[in-house]
C-alpha cells in the first residue's frame, strides 16, 4: 500500500456461532474466575482469547465447524494444564446460534515446604529450587514444574504444585546442585531438606546443524529423560525442566548446554525444531558415557516447498460428492480440510510438495484414500456409496518363504565370534537364535564340543526341535527325546505336538500321553505342577475332558501344599486356568489368598477368560474380585475375544467400564470381538470393527500420543486388518485408507511406530508400506537408534537385501555384547528373515505392540 492513496478492499464474512463455556474447580464444581482461554477453530480462523468471568463463564463468536478450547493462564491456585489435557474438539453445527462448549476443570495446587543446605549443613540462599511432576491423561505425558528461591535461612515455599502427586525436587546454586532429585509430595511429614553439592562432572551440551552443516541459530531444544521401566516394553519418557521452562535455546554456533548435569543410570535424547526446517533430534546420550560425552549433533532438515492441491469427488456415476471431506496426511488426523462444493470441486492450500496421501469421506460413502504427489495434480477421486458392491478387495500380500539361507548368512559370522569370545549372556542369545535359524548346526555344536551346562544343552536342543520346522515329525521328535531334562522334554514334546496340524489329532493326543510319565518324573513340585497343567491343557483341547480331569485332580494337591508367593503361586496360576474348564470353584478357591496382587488379577482374568466360554455368567462375579480394577485394561481384548460370541452384551459392558490408560485397548477389544464371529456373525463382526475403527478415529483426532506414550490408532488399525480380510476381503480397502489416515507424524519420536505400520501395511499394499518406511532409514542412519528390531523386521519383509544393507551400515560395535544396537540389530535380522509370513505379522502385533492375539498360548 502506498501512503495516501485510497485502496478498496472485499473482506467475506462467514457465517459464526456463538460458544460458550465454564471453567469450575475439578473437585467441589465451583465456578473459577479470571482464567484465560484460547478457543481455536477449524480452519484458517484465527483463536480468539477470552477471560472468564466472576462466575467461571466465557464466550466467543467462531465459524461452524471443529472448535478446541485450551487454558493458557490459571489464577492460583489452580494449576494450568497442557494443552491436550483439555477437551476434545467438537463440532460446532452450522445451523445454530449458540453453542455451550464442554466444561473446562482446574485442579487446584498445593504447597511444598523445605529447606536448601551445603554440605557442611549451612543454609543456602538465593537457591533456585524447582519441583517438576507430570501429568498424564492416559493417553500423553506432560511435564509440569514451578521454581522457587530459598530465603537467607535457606527456606522455601512451593507452590502451586500438583496434590497427590509425587514431585522431583532439585537445588541449585551457582555451580553446586543436588547429586539426585528429591521425590516428595504435598502431604509429606514436615518439610523436605535439599543439600547441594559441587558437581563430579559438567552439563552436556550439543550442536544444531542444517542438512549441510552449518549451524542453526535460535533453534528450540527440548530434552527427553528415557527409562524402561522394570518388566516393562515400551520406554517411559518424560520431558526435563530447566528455571521453569522445558526450552533451551542454540547460540550464533548452534549449540545448547543443559543448565545442569543430568542423573546417571538413566538415557537421555535432545529434540530440536527451528523455523523453515523439519525437527531432529540426537542420539541417545548416557552420562558418564566416555565414548560419548556430549550429545550427537542434530540434523534438521529444510522445510519443503508448500502449493495447492485441487481436484474433485465424483460418485461411481461422475456424478458431484458436495458436502465431502478432503484432506491430505501432511496435515495428520488434526488438520484442516476443504469442503467439496456444490461441482464436487476442492482446493488444499498450503501443502508440501512430495509425495503424501489423499483422503475423503463423505455420509453415505465409503473412506476413500491414494498416494499422490501433489505436483501431478488436479485429482479425481471415485467415491462408492455403502450400499454399492466395492470396486475392489485386498488380500494378504504373499510373501516369499522364510529366508533361512539369508538368515544364516547374517547370523553365522557373529555366532563364531561369539562362541570364541563372547560372554555368557550374549552367547546364550545368540545360539539360541542360531538353533532356530540353523538348528542342525547347533545340534552339531552341542555333540561336538559338549556343554558342561547340562541345562543350556537342554535349552539348546529345545530350541533346536522348534527350529526344524520343515522337518518330519520324527525328526523333531528325536531331538525331544535326546533332551536330559524332564521339564524341558514335557515342553519339547508339547510344542512339536502344537505344531502338527488340526487333521493329525490322533497323533497330537498320542505326543502329549507320552510325556505324562515324564512329567510326573520331575522333582520340584512347582515344576511338575506347571507339567501337569499344560499336558491336561492339551488333553482338554484335544476333547479328552475325563484324562484331563485325572492330571488336574493329581496336581492339585500338590499345588495347595505350595507357598501362595513366588514359584508356588506361578506354579497355583498356571493350574488354575485349564482347571478353571472342569471345575472353577476350585480354580478360585486355588489361588484365593495369593500374597501378590499382580498374581492375583492376573489369575483372576486367566479363570474368567476360560469360564467366558462355557460359564459367560460368572465372569463378572470373576472381574469384581480383582485388586486393581486397571489390570483388566491389557486382558480385555482376550477376554472379549472369548465372550462375543456366547455374550456380546457383557463384552461391551466391559469395554464401556474398563479404565485403560492406553486409549486404543477398548478400540482394539472390539475389533477381537469381531474376530470371533466372522465366520459366524458377518452383520455384527462388521458392525463391531468398524465401531472400532471409529473409536481409533476419535483417538487420532485427539492429539498424538507423546514419547514413550500410549499406542499408535494407525498401527493398531493396521494390526485390525486381518479381521476386516476374514470377514470380508472387499471391507479391506477402505478401513486400510482409514489406517492410513490415522497415522500422525510425530516430530522427534521414536521410529517404532511407523516402522510397525508399515510392517502391518505391507501385508496388503507394499507401495504405501514403502511410504512409510524409506523415510526411517535416513533417519536410522543420521541418530543411531537403539531400538532397531521393528525396523529391520519391516525392511526384512519390504527389501531384505536393503534390510542387510541397513544393519552393516551401522557404526561397529566396540565389542560383542547382544546390547550393542548393530549387535542387537543383527539378532533382530535374522530372527525377521527366518521368521517369514504370516508369523512376521503376528510377531508385529505382539511383540512390538504388545497386543493380545488369537492363538496366543493361554491367551497371554
């Protein structure tokens, strides 16, 4: 605009809604007064920011459509939460003048109290004290903190920090600070006493770099605390507060300095972000470490270049889709979308160029989705109405056999080196895996040299017999027989009778009576008592309920004389679930005063699986016994699995009453529900699967789920594929394109999740699988990850020569530690080759989304 000259300017209205809303204390439903909200619509609108009232209220005028809300300043004492701790998004109707948005609830704060000494006992002033906790709403971890300073007598007051909750405390003055931070609560007995020390070792620091390496000034850096809790699968993460505020910034050199020294025993990964680049991160940093002092650089990529994408929907007939959703995956499950017109026509400003996914629904129509890049366009896109027959299927993508000549090739270099030079744990690992990849080597290996461990010869020949699955049934029988040990024959003998197929029944029932002698042989009663268990587990399988009653009617005695901990209750669960198929008074009455209550419930919801069945009607009298009411969350699917087809109605009680925090359990239970009566129930399983699809849907339009959180909806609806195969191959296509559009791309997170997609996505669609897994590789090779197994898992079944290929490329390993990550993604390879398919797929869901799956053994 030039000054003084006059300009004429068309600003369109858009028609608006009126919202309004309450924020009210989370515990006595009192209003809270001088809260400030920012109410986000849909779209290009920009947030509007309100203030409520002295009677909790607010309002704001906002275009129909998608609407979030999220407090960004609370009055003390009430904390302010994250932003996707907040309401959903819900839709505001077009139709309608006023529009009341769901209540927003502020938990009020409480108060810590202490005191900041040296270590001669003086009081430290002017020491800067932080509290940090973390919030999670069952789906993302958000880190929270507040500082303080000590007084000239070296106390502090806290506040508002969160009630209840346990809170990390540290000091830290000048260069001195505490060794490890403090947990207390706001309940604690008296106030908490901080010593700050000189530090034994420096903050590291680390270094911003573009894709040409030259560094990025001003770029925000966030700092993650990994640990795998113990027993647990999936690494616990949670973001560091440093005076208050998660973020460091880099100098005109690119680099960034923790303010202090960060804990020993636990990993650490920077994350950093910078406008006009894509976000990185570091490799994984152990303080202490002397191969690896400071934290790697971090490599941001240039943002790509944005355009439009245009095109139209059409019906089978060409006829305009008006009303229809259209969206791209640039823009994730939480995007903005364009509307199809009255043409049928739509425009998607703002995209990046590359190739991405297209999507749309509409009412009436079936979800529709392809590859596209953007610069090829304008698009057409065919929608189906539900009431048409499907232009297409999909069906499991065959896969070459087991590469098991690739797979020893991989593995045979490092198991030499292994066996001369490795240490007992890594030795143990790796012939295992050897003995299933190349079990005539590893038989060979034991005859030869002999093991003065009679066990580990045992569990080698174990491991062997699984290995010859190609071979006769004789063969692998033979190699049971050579095995010294009981137990370890009761279980080589029961596994190769579980890999005879459905039609040899005389023979799987005459494999199992054979090792009842053997089982009874074994000395330690807890020992023979799982035997028993498993053997008339078998038998019960097999339709032999009266042989079966007799060996659970000999290991029950003996299981009662057990101690109710440690083995004897391992020993008391195992027996209490096929016991719980002939007799569940006494399955209870078992394990009844079980001393652990993790044991417990997991007892408990082994016996109602069994007794949904047969008896659905004691399942809940079953349920309510349980000591913690959340470990029903991680057997529900099972459990649901089991009951839909004799009791639906109970199955999805319990799915509308379990507390899970993982949001994607429910949604996956029901998909196991239409996994049940597919052959039977097509109307229902149908219905059932794409409820869950729907659920999965609203938990991928909630957020992504932070590091080290909940489940990915993408994998988890890829994983729920093969019940949409079963039931009809036609239903595939469009909850596959459903899968898809779920995904949410997770700057700095971990690889696991879109390697495990498109390991899933490659059962049906190797192109789209390929979409998803070219861009890790990069990665992989840029930040060093530890945790390679899913990677090279997908890269075996897409390309496994690049699957070889990724894991020389790694950097060496200093010794031959299974831990290694090149060590350890060598293991995961050949495993991944040998495996094959469908077992790589069923691998996938449990191991690497730990997910319950039919035919798992008992369930588990």
């Amino acid at each position: 605009l030039e000054p003084g000259r006059k300009v004429e300017v068309e600003i369109p209205l858009r028609r608006g809604v009126r919202v309004t809303g309450l924020a009210v204390d989370d515990i006595d439903g009192r209003p809270v007064a001088g809260v400030v909200v920012s109410v986000v619509p849909s779209g290009p609108s920009e947030p509007t920011r309100v203030r409520t009232d002295a009677e909790g209220r607010y309002e704001a005028f906002v275009p129909p459509g998608l609407v979030s809300h999220r407090v960004l300043k609370a009055p003390a004492p009430h904390l302010c939460p994250p932003s996707f701790l907040g309401p959903r998004p819900v839709e505001v109707p077009p139709a309608i003048a006023r529009f009341e948005l769901p209540p927003i609830r502020l938990t009020a704060g409480g108060e810590i109290r202490g005191t900041v000494e040296d270590e001669a006992g003086l009081p430290v002033a002017g020491a800067r004290v932080e509290a940090c906790w973390t919030l999670f709403d069952g789906r993302n971890r958000a880190p929270r903190s507040e500082c303080s300073t000590s007084n000239p007598d070296g106390s502090f007051a806290l506040g508002p920090v969160a009630p209840d909750t346990d809170l990390s405390l540290v000091a830290s003055a000048d260069a001195a600070s505490t060794e490890e931070p403090v947990t207390a609560r706001t309940d604690h007995d008296g106030p908490v006493e901080l010593t700050v020390v000189e530090p034994d070792s420096v903050a590291p620091s680390g270094r911003v770099v573009d894709a040409d390496g030259r560094p990025v000034a001003g770029a925000s850096v966030r700092i993650w605390s990994l640990a795998r809790p113990p027993g647990g699968a999936i690494d616990e993460a949670s973001l560091l507060a440093f005076d208050g505020s998660d973020e460091l910034k880099t100098d005109e050199e690119g680099r960034f300095r923790a303010p202090r020294p960060l804990q020993d025993g636990r990993d650490y990964r920077a994350l950093a972000w910078a406008a006009g680049h894509l976000p990185g991160r570091s490799r994984r940093l152990r303080p202490g470490d002397p191969d690896r002092p400071e934290f790697s650089d971090i490599i941001l990529a240039a943002e790509p270049r944005r355009g439009e994408v245009a095109g139209r929907v059409l019906d089978t007939h060409g006829r305009p889709v008006v009303g229809a959703g259209v969206r791209t995956s640039a823009d994730g499950p939480c995007c903005r979308r364009s509307t199809t017109d009255a043409e049928g026509r739509f425009l998607l400003p703002d995209v990046p160029e590359g190739r991405l996914f297209l999507f749309a629904e509409a009412d009436g129509f079936r979800f529709l989705g392809r590859e596209i890049d953007p610069a090829r366009g304008p698009f057409d896109l065919t929608a189906t109405r539900l009431d048409e027959v499907p232009p297409a299927s999909m069906t499991t993508h065959p896969v070459g056999s087991p590469t098991d000549g690739l797979a020893r090739s991989v593995l045979a270099p490092y198991a030499e080196r292994v066996l001369r030079q490795g240490d007992q744990s890594t030795r143990l690992r790796t012939l295992e895996l050897l003995a299933r990849v190349d079990p005539k080597r590893v038989l060979a290996l034991i005859d030869a040299r002999g093991f003065d461990d009679a066990w580990l010869a045992d569990h080698l020949r174990h491991a062997a017999s699984c290995g010859l699955i190609g071979a006769g049934s004789d063969e692998r029988m033979a190699v049971v027989r050579a095995i010294r040990d009981a137990e370890w024959r009761v279980l080589g003998a029961l596994d190769a009778a579980d890999a005879l197929p459905d039609s040899a029944r005389g023979l799987k029932r005459e494999r199992v009576e054979q090792v009842i002698r053997d089982a009874r042989s074994i000395r330690e009663p807890s020992k023979r008592v799982v035997a028993l268990a498993r053997i008339a587990d078998r038998l019960l399988d097999l339709g032999d309920e009266a042989g079966a009653t007799r060996l659970l009617d000999e290991a029950r005695p003996l299981a009662e004389s057990l101690p109710r901990g440690a083995s004897g209750a391992l020993s008391r669960v195992e027996l209490a679930g096929p016991l719980a198929r002939v007799d569940a008074a006494n399955a209870l009455a078992l394990t009844e005063d079980l001393v652990d209550p993790g044991e417990f419930d997991r007892c408990r919801l082994k016996i109602a699986r069994r007794l949904a069945v047969r008896q659905p009607a004691l399942v809940a009298h079953v349920l309510d016994s349980l000591r913690d009411p959340r470990s029903l969350a991680r057997a529900l699917p099972g459990l649901c699995h089991a009951l839909a087809p004799v009791d639906p109605a109970l199955a999805r009680q319990l799915i509308a009453r379990t507390r899970a925090d993982d949001p994607c359990l429910p949604p996956y239970a029901m998909g196991m529900m239409a996994l049940a009566v597919a052959g039977t129930d097509k109307p229902s399983a149908t219905a059932w699967l794409r409820e869950a699809f729907d659920r999965l849907g609203q938990v991928a339009t909630s957020g992504p789920p932070s590091t080290g959180g909940s489940h990915d909806p993408a994998a988890v609806a890829a994983a729920l594929l093969p019940v949409a195969e079963r039931i009809d191959p036609r239903l595939v296509p469009e909850l596959f394109w459903r899968a898809v559009s779920f995904h949410a791309s997770r700057p700095g997170a971990e690889p696991r999740s879109d390697a495990v997609l498109a390991l899933l996505l490659a059962r049906y669609d190797r192109a789209v699988a390929l979409a998803f897994f070219r861009p890790l590789v990069d990665r992989v090779a840029t930040s060093a990850e530890s945790d390679l197994a899913p990677l090279v898992a997908a890269a075996a079944v897409l390309d496994p020569a690049l699957a070889v290929r990724l894991v020389e490329a790694l950097p060496d390993a200093p010794d031959l530690t299974y831990h290694h990550p090149k060590n350890e993604a060598r293991l995961a390879l050949a495993a991944a080759l040998a495996r094959g398919a469908p077992a790589c797929w069923d691998d996938a869901t449990s191991r690497f989304l730990h997910l319950w799956i039919a035919g798992a053994p008992d369930g588990d």
